[in-house]
C-alpha cells in the first residue's frame, strides 16, 4: 500500500510540475528600466476589498465585452496601491488597452490614459495570466531593492495574447 501510494503521489507531482511549465511557471523574467510609451484602457475604475465580489465581477464584464467584440485590445489594469503593503484595499482601473479613444464603450466604461515619458521599472515573462503576476511583481520588488531603486505605487499590467505579459512599475523621482 505505501509503494502505491508513492507511485500515486509521484505521478500527480509530475504532473503538476508538467502543468506549471506549460504555464509559464518557470519562464525567466526579463527586467529592464525604460521609458513608458502611452497606454489607453478602456475599463472600471474599482476602489474596494480585494476579496469583494464587486471586483470579480468587474473582470467578468470586461471579459464578456471583448467576447462580444464590444472591446478589442489586450486585458490590462492600472493600479493605484499595492493592497498587500499596506491593507487590503485596493485602488485600480481594470479593461482593455485599446489602440485610441475613438472606440464605443460599453454602458458604465470610461477611458483612462497613462501618459508616455515616464520612468517605469519593466518585467515580461511568457507565462499565463494566472501565475505572469505574481511572477513578475516578485522579480520586480527583488530586483528594486537590489539596485536600491524606489518605486512609486502606480502599476500598468498589460497581457497581450500570443505575447509576454508585461507590468511596467512607475520609479520615484529623485
């Protein structure tokens, strides 16, 4: 019985490590310091809980208006805070980087631009949207404090299809 279980046990850890590197899991996370290029997103401004429901369903709506083709562009956010610093409240812009503001929003939408020219600290990592942010705020915040680089509390995600993801955190003047 405890050969079997082994066997068992050994075959599901393959096979979760399997999955993880088909998503990207292990993928190395590209970091460079650049200059931000303008960005347009087409979403919701949420300010809340991180757990609230209210959030999820934000997602679920800018997800149904790219399926229904009300919305073309890669999913993106802006985000305000980080919620895990300092609580669990967090401030973001979540939609749909689209190519200009010409586009018909869906009901409830509005635009938001973050300028180009700023100084931003930048991770791509090919991975999945599931594990892609995780990966690359770690990388980021390590990488930060290696180079004893201050980050501002602004972050554009942007997660192209068939590309890297990408989350471009904002440098602090000095």
């Amino acid at each position: 019985m405890g050969k079997k279980f082994l066997i068992v046990l050994a075959v599901i850890i393959g096979l979760g490590l399997v999955v993880y590197t088909y998503m990207g899991g292990f993928a190395e996370v590209k970091v460079s310091r650049a200059e931000s290029s303008q960005v347009i997103v087409a979403g919701k401004y949420y300010e809340g809980s991180t757990d609230s429901e209210e959030l999820g369903q934000i997602y679920q709506q800018v997800g149904k208006a790219v399926e229904q083709k009300q919305l073309a562009g890669d999913f993106a956010g802006i985000y305000y805070n980080n919620p895990g610093k300092d609580s669990k409240t967090l401030k973001a812009f979540i939609g749909v980087a689209v190519k200009d503001s010409s586009a018909t929003l869906p009901s409830g939408f509005s635009f938001r631009v973050v300028p180009a020219g700023r100084q931003v600290l930048r991770g791509e990592v090919e991975a999945n949207i599931t594990i892609a942010p995780k990966r690359i705020y770690s990388t980021l915040f390590d990488y930060a404090e290696e180079q004893k680089l201050t980050l501002q509390e602004f972050y554009v995600e942007r997660f192209p299809e068939g590309k890297p993801a990408v989350i471009e955190v904002a440098l602090a003047q000095k």
